[in-house]
C-alpha cells in the first residue's frame, strides 16, 4: 500500500474513534487489512501533524493539527492565553506550564511558526520546553509570551 492511502485511511480512522495511541492506532489499521510498523506510524503521525488533544468529554485523542484562516501568529498568542497556567526561563530555555492535554498542541503551533527565536521544543502533557539560541533571545521570547498569558481567574 502506497504510503498517501495508508495515511487517508488514518485520516479516516482519527477522525471517527477516539484513538488516544500508537497502538490503538495500529489496531485499528490491522482490522481495516493494512500492516504497518510502529516505526512507520511514528513517522506518519510526525508527517500528518497529528497531535494529541481533549475531546469535548476531556478525553485524550489524536487529532490532526489543521491551520485556520486565522493568522498563525494570533492563534499562538490565544492559545497562549487560554492554555498557558504559567511561564519560567532557565538561562537559554523557557518552561511553559499548561492546562492539562494542552503541552503538545501548543508545542505544535509553536513549531508551525519557525520562530527564529526557537531552537526547537519539547513536549509533554502540560509542559513545553522551549530552547532559544542564547539568554537574550529566551529572554525576548519569555517576555512576548508572559504579555499573552492570562493572569486573571
């Protein structure tokens, strides 16, 4: 199977169940007759932009991190607001704290951007460490972002 159809069909399979894993993933690809290794998912969920996020009943699932009309810089600074619980630098790093199922979809918009001031990112469950290429530039960035956060509550 050519690697665009297996990736419609876990389009399709997202989509429709709550699929929360790699492996429930797998399962699902296995019912529907296509073999695939846990390798190759992993790039497929990388390439497709697959991320995890809360369902409307607060359960985790995979979803496919979609650009809006909306420019990505505004979509980064109100997910910044509504997700953010709080923000720290650590010399060249910045630690996001987020709601929780929040750390990895905001890591992706943050990627999404190619922010010079980004060196890369790592995420978790509700927290995102952000590496910058010096102090200065983390410290640039942490400014920017704390301006977004919502301190209110």
């Amino acid at each position: 199977m050519k690697k665009s159809e297996r990736q419609a069909v876990i389009e399709q399979l997202i989509s429709e169940y709550p699929i929360a894993t790699q492996e429930e993933l797998m399962a699902k690809l296995k019912a529907e007759g296509i073999a695939a290794t846990q390798a190759t998912i992993s790039r497929d969920i990388r390439e497709m932009q697959i991320v995890k996020t809360p369902d409307e009943h607060g359960q985790t699932r995979y979803a496919i991190f979609k650009t809006t009309n909306k420019n990505e810089q505004d979509r980064l600074f109100e997910k910044l607001h509504d997700v953010v619980t709080s923000i720290d630098r650590v010399e060249f790093m910045n630690i996001i704290h987020t709601l929780p199922s929040n750390g990895n979809l905001l890591a992706a918009i943050i990627d999404d951007l190619n922010l010079p001031e980004v060196s890369g990112t790592l995420a978790g469950h509700d927290t995102i460490f952000v590496v910058s290429p010096n102090t200065t530039v983390a410290k640039q960035l942490y400014e920017s972002f704390a301006s977004h956060i919502s301190n209110e509550d």
